[in-house]
C-alpha cells in the first residue's frame, strides 16, 4: 500500500484595506440610516387621523362632580340606554384613555343621550 501525506493548506488571513473597512462600516450603517430616516418622515403620520371631527352641536359639554365616575354619569344622563354603550360613546368622544375622568374636568355628551326623554 502506499501512502498519501496531506499537507494543510496555508491558513490566510483577510486583510481589509482602508477603503474596504469604509464600505463595510457604510453597508452595516445603511440600514440603520434608512430605517431613522422613514422614522422621521412617517413619524407625524401616527398623529393623523381619517376620522372626521365631530360637527359642533352634536354634543353637550359637562363638568364631572366629584365622586363622579363615567359610568354613574352615563346611568344619569342616559337611564333607558345600556351604561356600556354610553361609555364607550363618552370615552370615544373625548378621546379619554383608560375611561378616568376627574372631578373639574369638562367632558363631552352625546346630544343622542341628552335629548332622550
């Protein structure tokens, strides 16, 4: 039988010249360049809204009480109508987030919930 021997190839190391640690830092820097630049542009887009504003007299401004919570204000004002529903049509009026209201705070009512006998 005979024999091979192997030889290990040479190991090499990759050398980067100046100008290609640039390219490298600019092709890892692309991506976060483009992704802060669409954050800028696209950013006040989150603070518009397709819904359209709400005509002037289709609501009645009131003040909350103290003790007051949405949902005694919509029992008051709407007595015959699901309290739920109420709510949801209050918090979605006033844009309230999380339905808590304060006392002193002026809260819009649907004039739907007022004019109801």
């Amino acid at each position: 039988m005979s024999s091979l021997s192997v030889t290990p190839a040479p190991v090499t190391r990759l050398r980067l010249t100046a100008r290609g640690r640039r390219v490298i830092a600019f092709l890892v820097a692309l991506p976060v360049v483009v992704a802060l630049g669409l954050a800028i542009v696209g950013g006040g887009a989150a603070l518009a809204s397709a819904e359209a504003g709400v005509p002037s007299g289709s609501f009645a401004e009131i003040t909350v009480m103290s003790g007051e919570t949405l949902w005694s204000i919509a029992e008051d004002v709407a007595p015959q109508a699901d309290p739920r529903d109420v709510v949801a049509e209050i918090s979605r009026l006033n844009a309230l987030d999380g339905g808590v209201v304060a006392a002193g705070q002026r809260i819009a009512i649907p004039s739907e919930y007022l004019a109801a006998p």
